[in-house]
C-alpha cells in the first residue's frame, strides 16, 4: 500500500514544485517506486521541472474521464527506472478534479507504488483541496516571509479539518515543515525569519532546510530536479530531506553562517 | 560581514523581530477565528431579537464568545443593560 504526500503552501512561488520533483527523484534514487501527480489543472510546470514535457501525451484529467488509461498516461522518468509523472491538463479547467475520479487514481497508483508524491496549486481552490485530500503525509514549503508563514498556518487548518483522515477519525495526517529560501546571512543581519522564529509560530517538525541558492534556477533552466545536483547546497539539503522523511536522524546543515576567518569577519569580504 | 555592519546590525532591531511579533498575534487570531463554530454569529442575532423583545439593548453590548478547555467548552454570553434599562 502506497503512502501519500502532499506538498502544500498556500501562497505561490515558494517552491512547491521544485520540492516534489526532488522529494520524489529522492525517494526513487533509493528504490521506492514513485509517482508525483500535477495537481495545478491548467497552469501545468511539473513536466517542465522534471524535464519530460515534450513526452506528454495524455494527463490526470484524461485518466479521471476515462480517455486514457493509467499506464498511457504515466511518463517514466529517463534518469531513474522507479520514477513516473503524471501532469496535469493544460486545457481543463479544475472542477475536473472530482473527488471520486482522484480517488480513484490514488487508489489504482496505491496498488503497486511505493509513495506518491501530490505536487499541489497554489491557493486553497479545488485543486489545492483535492491534492491534500486523501494524503498521508503533508510536506508545508515555508519561505522565512510573512505572508507565506500565515498561508502555511491556514493550510495547516485545511490539513485538519478536511482531509479524509480528518472526515473518517483516522489518524490525523503527518505534518512536516520545509523552510525553503533560507539566508543565513540575512538572519544573522535580523533581516529575516529564523528558523527557529518559523518553527515556533507554526510548531511543526522540521524536515529541512533548502538555502537561497544558485543551483535551483540552474536545475529548472534545464529541467533536471535540483537534488541530482549533488554539488549543490540545495541539492544537499534535498537528499537530506530525503533521508530524514525516511526517517534518518540527520543533522540541519546550511542554517549557520558558513566559518570565516577572524580578519575576513572583522574587515569584510 | 564587517566590523561596522556588526555594529550596525546590533543597534538596529532588524525587520525580523517585527516580522516575528507581527506573525505571533496574527496567527493566534487566526486560529482563534478558525476554532469558532459557525453558528456563534447567528446565534449572537438570534439571541439580541429575543432579548429586545423584554429590555433595550445596545447590539453593540453583546458578546458571545466560546472559549475551548480541556475538560470543558464554556459559552460566554455577555449583555450590558441600559441604565433605563
């Protein structure tokens, strides 16, 4: 039986994407069988993020109205053998999304994956709601920023109330926070949130930190998911994601400030 | 990071610390605003026109607030009568 996870936010533009597709080339560089759905019907980027979009063919909304099958629909990744994508349509719009038709998706995936990744729309429209829905586990990207630490906190309430694990007293669902963009230099300045600052006002588990970094526009310039960037500090801080979500007990790395010197800290540089 | 910028970073407080206390009220009162069962603000109307029936009231002198325990819920209904009242 498959675990899901939503990766959540509310507000746009603080790394949802980016986070699925590396959540998930994650999990299937370590032999789980993985699918990450685009769940933003009509504004579709995951295919880009995961570099497959000149391979698409038929989508979600496709499967749900029965004018493709599952297997048809899912694009294999070209990197790693247990990696799928499922992208969502570019044309319909979101009340494609019903809740019996993604059910029954997640249900038929559920059979012989591993983890599916739900990679959610901003907002908390159908399609947001539809991707938490049915989780297991939800993954809420935090930028160390106002307005998307307040989205976070009402996600946080959707998350609780109405999920199916809420609506069937079941266990509630699994909360982590992932606090994306993060400078430690602007924390050290008092220009920015801390982490600690975020965990308190959101009391969530940390599963990571991703540092401001160069190499997540590199990665979808060129449509390779950033945690294959092993150089990487973001790439770094993904596999640790990774490991920890597995449930690794792994330092935080990349939330100090990277060691000076004494005369470079005292004249600058 | 230089000597100055350290010194300039230390006697300015930083947006941080206003970003941090502005979020702490804000989201207490959304999650106070998010427990609050539906029905208060009807029931608040509801109450004030049964109310009005037998004594003036100013509306503005109504409250009705649900405050959650841990053994117990506990309903506060809250009328200030008029002096002529």
């Amino acid at each position: 039986m498959a675990r899901i996870i939503v990766v959540t936010s509310g507000k746009g533009g603080v790394g949802k994407t980016t986070t699925a597709a590396a959540f998930a080339m994650g999990l299937a560089r370590r032999g789980y069988r993985t699918a990450v759905i685009d769940f933003d019907v009509g504004l579709r980027n995951l295919d880009l993020i995961m570099g497959c979009e000149r391979r698409v063919v038929y989508d979600f909304v496709n499967v749900i109205n029965g004018e493709a099958n599952l297997n048809q629909a899912l694009i294999r990744d070209k990197r790693t053998d247990n990696l799928f994508v499922l992208p969502a349509s570019q044309t319909r719009d979101k009340e494609a999304l019903t809740k019996e038709g993604v059910g029954g998706v997640l249900n038929e995936l559920a059979q012989t994956f591993d983890y599916i990744v739900c990679d959610s729309p901003a907002g908390i429209e159908r399609g947001a709601t539809m991707a938490m829905y049915f989780a297991d586990d939800a993954i809420v990207v935090t930028n160390p920023e106002v307005s998307s630490v307040r989205d976070s906190d009402r996600m946080l309430g959707i998350l609780a109330s109405k999920s199916k694990r809420a609506e069937n007293n079941e266990d509630p669902i699994r909360e982590f926070l992932l606090l994306s963009r993060y400078s430690p230099e602007r924390v050290f300045k008092g220009e920015m949130l801390s982490v600690k600052d975020v965990q308190d006002i959101l009391s969530l588990d940390l599963l990571g930190v991703i540092p401001e970094s160069m190499s997540v526009l590199n990665a979808s310039n060129s449509g390779v998911p950033v945690i294959l960037d092993e150089q990487s500090d973001a790439g770094q801080a993904y596999m640790d994601v990774v490991g920890r979500y597995l449930g690794e007990d792994l330092p935080h790395r990349f939330i100090d400030l990277p060691k000076k010197g004494f005369f470079s800290r005292l004249f600058g540089g | 990071m230089g000597l100055l910028d350290y010194f300039r970073a230390s006697r300015s407080k930083g947006s941080a610390s206003i970003a941090r206390e502005r979020l702490q009220i804000l989201v207490a009162h959304d999650r106070a605003e998010r427990d609050r069962p539906s029905y208060l603000p009807k029931l608040q109307e509801e109450l004030i026109a049964v109310i009005s029936k037998y004594v003036r009231i100013d509306r503005s002198k109504v409250s009705v607030n649900l405050e959650r325990g841990e053994k117990q819920d506990i309903l506060e209904l809250n009328i200030i009568l008029g002096e002529d009242g």
